[in-house]
C-alpha cells in the first residue's frame, strides 16, 4: 500500500485561498491607503464633506483588513 504524503486537492484549495486573501488584503489595504491621502488632501482644500467620506473609506477598509488578519489567526490556531 502507497501511503499519501500531500492530498493533491487539499493543496489546491489553500494555494487559492491563499491567492485570494493576498491579492484581496493587499487590494483593499491599497484603498485605506487611498482614503488616508485623499482624506489629507481633502482636508487642506477646505472640502469637509468629501474628506469625511475619504476617512469613512480609509477607516472601514482598515477595519476589513484588522477582521481579516484575525480570521486568519483564528484559522491557523485551530488547525
């Protein structure tokens, strides 16, 4: 009997997994990013409304990379 060292489809879900948290926490890191420099931007132009709306943006895509970042420790502590 061949025992099975790596599941071949096991292996595959985490790759991609792994791809679409990458690329999708790196995306939306990128727009906090964009927020927060819009929002100072915003600030010095005298345009109160918009640099509100920028620093709402920045601060909800920081809060969905904080949820993802401990998601993600919860799943490597509970394997």
């Amino acid at each position: 009997m061949i025992a099975t060292l790596v599941e071949g489809r096991q292996l595959l879900e985490t790759v991609i997994a792994s791809l679409v948290a990458g690329v999708g926490i790196t995306f939306v890191f990128s727009i906090a990013i964009w927020g927060v420099s819009r929002f100072t931007e915003l600030s010095r132009d005298e345009r109160p409304l918009a640099a509100g709306a920028a620093a709402v943006t920045a601060s909800l895509a920081l809060a969905c990379v904080a949820g993802a970042v401990a998601i993600g420790i919860v799943v490597m502590t509970r394997k």
